[in-house]
C-alpha cells in the first residue's frame, strides 16, 4: 500500500467545501481542516506508487477551488 500526505491551498472562503469534495475521493482516508500555510491537509492511499500519482494529479488537483498542493510520499521505513 502506498500513502502520501497532501497539503492543500484553497480559495479563499472555500476550505469546508474543498473539504466535503475531497471526502468523495476514494482514495483520501482522512480530510483534516488546519490553519496556517495550508487549508487542509489529506491522507491519501493506494496500491501502487502509480495509482498514487493519479489520484493526487487527477482527482485531489483537479478539484474546484484549490490553489496549491504540495504532496509528502511515504516511504519504507530504513531502520
């Protein structure tokens, strides 16, 4: 399973309905509303590091209403 963690920019006055979108994705876990440099950020899984990609550039970007996003991959852990 592959998990990133998606901070997201929103319009300004948009983030509750960036939020409710975003929960219809599939492939978002968990949708968690924040204040500071990003309005919200999303736990993101899929199977492959490819089906991971798509949703964060075809689903989660593409979304009405969000500005930036900036994505943290998971990986292994090394120790």
């Amino acid at each position: 399973m592959e998990t990133a963690f998606v901070f997201i920019t929103c319009e300004v006055g948009t983030t509750d309905t960036v939020t409710k979108k975003l929960q219809l994705i599939d492939e978002i876990k968990e949708v968690i509303p924040v204040w500071g440099a990003y309005d919200v950020v999303a736990k993101v899984t899929a199977s492959t590091r490819e089906e991971l990609r798509d949703a964060i550039r075809k689903k989660i970007r593409t979304t009405d209403n969000i500005r930036s996003t900036m994505s943290l991959m998971v990986t292994e852990n090394q120790t």
